[in-house]
C-alpha cells in the first residue's frame, strides 16, 4: 500500500503499451477501441492489443500513405486483427487489411459515420468463435464489417439496445447472434430482478463476461 489506490488502480502493461506507440511523448494524438476483454491503443504508425495477461499483439499499420481520411478502426477477433479506414482513393468508402496479410489492403463493406469508421460500442467474443458487433457477427478474413449495436450477455444468451425505429419502443431486445435476428423486448435476469419499488435505466445497463472470478476494480462477478 505504499502507493496507495493510485498504484493499485495502476496498469503497468498500458503504460508500456502507451510508451511504445507514443515514445514517451504526450502531444501524440491516440485512438483507443475496445474489443472486450481486450483493449486496443493505436498511433499514428502502430497499434497495440491489450488484455489481462498483457500485451497479445503488436503491429505496425501498413496504410497506404495520403489514402487515410479520419481515424482508423480496429476489431480483435480470434487472434487477428482487422485495420480499416475511410479511403480517399476508394471516395471515402472502407478499405482495409487483417493484420496477417497486411500488404493486401481491399476494399470494405460496412457502414459509415463521419471521420471514424467505428461507433466503439462492446463487442463480444463467441464461444464458437467470430466477435458479435449486435449488428453481426466478424470473422477474420471477413471482408463485410457488421453495424455495431450495444450488446450484452449473461454468458449463454445475448441481448442488443435498440432505438425503437422511431416508436419509442427503445429498450434491450433479445438476440441471436448465429441468424443475426432481433426479437422480443427482454433483459438477463439480473437485471430484470429488481427490488421492489426500483426501477431500471436500460441504456446505462449492461452485463458481460467476467475477467477473473474474483472482484476487480473494474468488475464484480455476479451468478
């Protein structure tokens, strides 16, 4: 405790991470994704994927020069990592490579929103592999990026936040990442076993997969 909560909140394989794309230097602009559990740091000319045990991946970006417009996007998916950005060269569709082939940049189908190409809402690994964006599921090698919707899980079932499509009716509805269909109004039990009288906000609830069994600053595990 010599350092008190500041040091026990600390993470050391950030700070590394953080030196090695920055150089130590404060001014360099970054851009941070989440790819739950891990976290993604990039720079300018390199990334880094983080987890519990460390840093799992470092790789230095192979964009074409001048063809980048806005922020890159990055998904972590089963070990690989997908890079992707506007391209100038493409009238500002999606381009992009999966860092196993990197000097094969092609063009991306997905979605669009301004300078960055990524809404950095949860993502969630799947048991049978792929990542599950609530608008799809990623592969690597996938040349097609789904939507991104919040989407959270008690570890069997999956549910995404919707909008309503403009009738109000915005709230979690379950979800089936296998068909990628949308279905009836419903939440984990968590969250739906409230104690009497209370109620819920739904769009700053969440559930997901714990990192460790044991609490954390960052989570609690609940049964």
């Amino acid at each position: 405790m010599r350092g008190g909560i500041f040091d026990e909140l600390g993470w050391p394989d950030w700070e590394l991470a953080w030196r090695e794309v920055t150089g130590g230097d404060h001014r360099v602009e970054l851009t941070w994704q989440e790819a739950w559990p891990y976290v993604i740091l990039g720079g300018p000319t390199t990334v880094r994927v983080l987890g519990a045990e460390g840093i799992v991946l470092r790789h230095d970006l192979r964009i074409p020069a001048g063809d980048r417009w806005g922020e890159p996007g990055y998904h972590y998916v089963d070990g690989h990592l997908l890079v992707y950005w506007r391209s100038q060269e493409l009238g500002y569709d999606l381009r992009g490579y999966w860092h196993s082939a990197p000097d094969e940049p092609q063009p991306l189908q997905g979605r669009t929103r301004g300078s960055q190409p990524r809404r950095n809402t949860i993502t969630l690994p799947l048991p049978g592999g792929g990542r599950t964006t609530g608008g799809g599921v990623l592969h690597p090698a996938d040349s097609v990026v789904p939507d991104e919707l919040p989407v959270i899980t008690d570890g069997t079932a999956h549910w995404v936040y919707r909008d309503g499509d403009g009738d109000g009716d915005h709230g979690w509805r379950e979800y089936d990442p296998a068909s990628g269909t949308h279905g009836r109004r419903g939440l984990p039990r968590f969250l739906a076993d409230l104690p009497p009288g209370e109620s819920l906000t739904e769009h700053r609830s969440w559930l997901r997969p714990a990192l460790s069994e044991r609490a954390t600053p960052a989570a609690v595990p609940v049964d």
